[in-house]
C-alpha cells in the first residue's frame, strides 16, 4: 500500500487518541519524544497534514517541517548538552521507515558516543519526561 493510512500510529498521537510526550506544538507541526530512543533526548517532528514520507509530502508542509526541525535541533543540542546532532528520515519499508507519516528523526550526539542499536526497548517514562523538560526549557 502506498497511500495514507488515517490509523497510523502518529496520526493517532496527533488526534489524541494516544498519548505521547509532546516537546513542541504550532499550526502546522508537532514535536515528541521517541518511545524507544536511539539516544538520550531523541525527538522526532512531524508535519500535522497527511503524507506517508518525503515522497508523497506536500512542500509547503515540508518547508514547515523543516523550520520546526532546526528549532528542535537546536533546543536539542543545548537542552541535551550534545556536542552534535544527527538527523534521520526514512521513506517505505525497504528505506528503513516503520511508521507511515512523514517524520524527522533529532538525535543529540555526543562526541566518542555511537547510537544506541534498535532492540524495540521502551524508555522509562520518567525518562522521557525529563529529557523533554530539559529540551522544552531549552526552547524558550
Ligand atoms: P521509522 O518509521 O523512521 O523507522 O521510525 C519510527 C520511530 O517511531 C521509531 O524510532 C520508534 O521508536 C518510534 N515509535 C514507534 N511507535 C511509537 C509510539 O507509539 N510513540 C512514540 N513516541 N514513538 C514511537
């Protein structure tokens, strides 16, 4: 399937009818923490219209998402204390992409310090919600 799936699980994080760990929030983007990081303080920014990925987005929301990106990238580095910031973006299955609506992955980096692997291990909330109170400090 190539088109849109309205239940995907962010477009139900955007409805509110999952729950989520929200950094940042304007018209048209939305910010959150990622439920099972690759590092401390990974965020991921989505565009709040429909698109599956980068391949199907509609540039104006991908101008907008981007904007959020560099503000969350750098409230990130600094509310993170990072020496650097990765930035990932997959598009279908065979490039790496799990949830089917467009996202940006914000991934602090420190120097000397590889990404955590992938093991589907979810962080402690209390975690979460610390990284994203330090990051949502670092916005103001
Ligand atoms: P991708 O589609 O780019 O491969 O990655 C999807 C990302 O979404 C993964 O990093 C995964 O940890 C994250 N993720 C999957 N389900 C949830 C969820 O229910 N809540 C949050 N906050 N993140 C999720």
């Amino acid at each position: 399937m190539t088109t849109y799936d309205p239940n995907n699980i962010f477009a139900k994080i955007l409805r509110g009818e999952l729950p989520c760990e929200k950094v940042y929030e304007d018209e048209h983007t939305f910010a959150f923490m990622d439920i099972m990081p690759r590092a401390d303080g990974h965020v991921l920014v989505i565009p709040k219209n429909p698109s599956r990925n980068l391949l199907d987005a509609d540039p104006q929301d991908l101008e907008r998402a981007i904007a959020t990106v560099q503000k969350l990238a750098r409230a990130v580095k600094a509310g993170m204390n990072a020496d650097g910031i990765t930035l990932q973006q997959f598009n279908e299955s065979a490039g790496g992409q799990v949830v089917f609506h467009l996202h940006f992955h914000i991934l602090p980096r420190w120097e000397g310090v590889s990404l955590r692997p992938h093991t589907g291990a979810m962080a402690a909330k209390e975690d979460l919600q610390r990284h994203a109170q330090a990051i949502r400090a670092a916005l103001k």
